[in-house]
C-alpha cells in the first residue's frame, strides 16, 4: 500500500479513535461524577447516611471495574445494538466504553472528595450551608485538582480500551493495527499506530498535568471554601482614654494647689 493510501485510512482512524474516545469521556464524567459523589456522602458519618445505598453502589462499582473489557464489549453486544441498530463501528463502541469508563471514574471521584479536609465541611455546616453547597462550594472546588487527574487517568485508560475494541470492529486505531497491520501482514501499520497512540496518550497527559498544576496553584492562594472559613477580623479595644484624662486632672490640681 502506498503512502498516500496509507495516510488516508490513519487519518480516518485517528478521528474515529478520537471520536470514541471524547464521547465515553463525556459520559464517563455524566454517569461516573455523581456516583463517586454518593459514595462519599452516604458513607458513615456524611450528610446523606446510608450504608443501604452506599453498600450498592459500591457493589456496582465494583463489579464494573472488574470486569475484562473485552467481556464486556461481547456482553454487551445485544444492548449496543439494540441502542444504536448495530453493534460495529466508532458509535456502537461508545456504548462499552462509556458503560466500562463509568465505574472507573467514579471510584476515581470517590477518592478525590474524601481527600478534602473534613473541617472545611464541618466549617460549612456550622454557617448553615446544606448538602449542595457543601458539594458545590466545599467538594467539588477543593478537589478539582485530584478530579483533574483521574479525569486524565481515564481518558487515557480509554484510548487503550478503544484499541481493544478495533479487535471487535469498532474502528479506530486498534482495528487499523489489527486488519491492516496483523492479517495483511503489513507491520508499517502496526508501528504508526503505536507512535499515534503514543503521541495522544503524551499529548493528554501533559495538558492534565498543567491544568493540575495550575488549579493547585490557584487553590493554594484562594478559593471559596477558605472565603467562608474566614472568621471577622478581631477588632483590638480601643484605648480607655479616661485613666489618662483622670491623671492630667490631678496634676493640674497639684499645680494649682502648689501654687494657692
């Protein structure tokens, strides 16, 4: 195969890689935020306490990141098609992946919002503020650089698992290693696609490491949590001015008296 030809079908697998790829995330964040969210607030001693809840959807999480995804890709094989109309191509291979990354990040959540300081929360409580402007004003902005990564993680956890659906006709790069590079017996194809891979895996792992770094370094001068911890400014008592009054009055009596 020419160069030309060649560049042509890795053109079109970079974007579908890239399209399945930004969809599962976008679901991945959707589904996997709030679960990782519950996790932490229906643990013992949260605000929403429910160690029925908490129990099942720690279950569910559990059993989602157990599951090998290419079991998952034929398990679910009936449900894609019956969601999408068909069960090969760029789109069917969102379903999985999106199904798969889910459960992923949201343990990633999980672990990103109990690492925030627990006297901010009860700092947040004692002014009054409820469940969702703990979430929305505690959590959330305290752990937004931990969320960051393991938001990063799981992009990039997808893009391995999107090459292992091009083994089941999902498109992307994997399929182009696969139908081009191992049946045809062609190895160029095997080599591009692994520097392609490499190259956007690099890519996303250094834009997450700097927008880590930045929003760390933007917490550590400010945020709304430290605002609302903010206790008024104690005000220093002003001098009594009436001692010092008292003793000049003396004294001029003094004077007075001295010279009577």
């Amino acid at each position: 195969m020419s160069w030309n030809a060649m560049r042509d079908v890795l053109s079109i697998a970079t974007l579908d890689t890239l399209f399945m790829v930004w969809w599962s995330t976008v679901w991945a964040v959707i589904g996997g935020l709030p679960i990782g969210i519950l996790l932490v607030l229906t643990g013992p001693g949260r605000q929403l306490q429910n160690s029925a809840v908490n129990k099942v959807l720690g279950a569910i999480v559990n059993v989602g990141r157990s599951i090998p995804f290419l079991i998952l890709v034929i398990a679910l094989i009936p449900f894609t098609r019956y969601l999408i109309g068909t069960a090969s191509g760029p789109s069917a291979a969102v379903v999985p992946l999106a199904i798969g990354a889910i459960p992923f990040f949201a343990r990633l959540v999980e672990t990103a919002v109990r690492e925030v300081d627990g006297g901010l929360v009860e700092a947040a409580q004692s002014m009054g503020g409820g469940t969702w402007t703990i979430i929305f004003k505690v959590l959330l902005p305290q752990a937004l650089p931990s969320l960051v990564a393991g938001l990063t993680n799981t992009v990039v956890t997808l893009i391995s698992y999107s090459a292992m659906a091009g083994a089941v006709g999902a498109g992307g790069l994997g399929s182009v290693a696969i139908t081009y590079g191992q049946q045809r017996n062609d190895m160029r194809f095997v080599g591009v696609t692994v520097v392609l891979i490499v190259i956007i895996v690099t890519v996303i792992q250094l834009a997450g490491d700097l927008v880590v770094r930045r929003l760390s370094a933007r917490g550590s001068r400010a945020s709304a949590p430290v605002r609302l911890l903010k206790s008024p400014k104690s005000r220093t008592a002003a001098p009594d001015p009436e001692p010092e009054a008292r003793a000049d009055t003396a004294k001029v009596r003094e004077t007075a008296d001295e010279a009577a």
